[in-house]
C-alpha cells in the first residue's frame, strides 16, 4: 500500500485551507469586529435594563437591539431609543 497520495491529499488541503484563510482575511477580521462590539452593545443593553427602572424607560436585550449598538454605536442607542418613544 503507497501512502503517498493520501500524504498528497492532506497537503492539498492545507494548501486550499492556507489560501482561503488568505483570500477571506478581511471579511474574518470585519466579522469578528462586528461580533466583539455587539458583544459590547449587549453588555451595554444589560447594564441599561438595571438603571432603566430608575429612569423610566426600557430597551429590550437581544440580539437585534446588540447588533444595531454594534453597527452604529452610540447613535445607534440613540436610534433605539427614539423607536421605543414612538412606538411606545
């Protein structure tokens, strides 16, 4: 039995996995971007959610409400909240 092909194989896809890691670099990083400040924007959500008893007004944490404050940052918490003012 030759093991050389399967030798070949595994080398082959190395070579494909090194060049998609490549070629999808900067969508990978924006994505992880992306992920880490809505990671944030959640964080930010939750500690609202404790004061905003005190304050009267309340924004939902989840998903959707995380990816928009990881998006558009503060003006997006900004935008949430004129949503809830008038739709609420």
């Amino acid at each position: 039995m030759n093991p050389i092909p399967g030798y070949l194989a595994w080398c082959l896809a190395g070579l494909v996995l090194c060049a998609a890691l490549v070629l999808l670099r900067r969508p990978a990083t924006r994505l992880l971007h992306l992920a880490l400040r809505s990671t944030v924007g959640l964080a930010v959500l939750a500690l609202f959610a404790q004061v905003s008893q005190f304050i009267g007004i309340h924004l939902g944490v989840n998903l959707v409400n995380a990816l928009v404050l990881g998006l558009l940052g503060l003006p997006g918490f900004g935008l949430l909240l004129m949503l809830q003012w008038i739709l609420g």
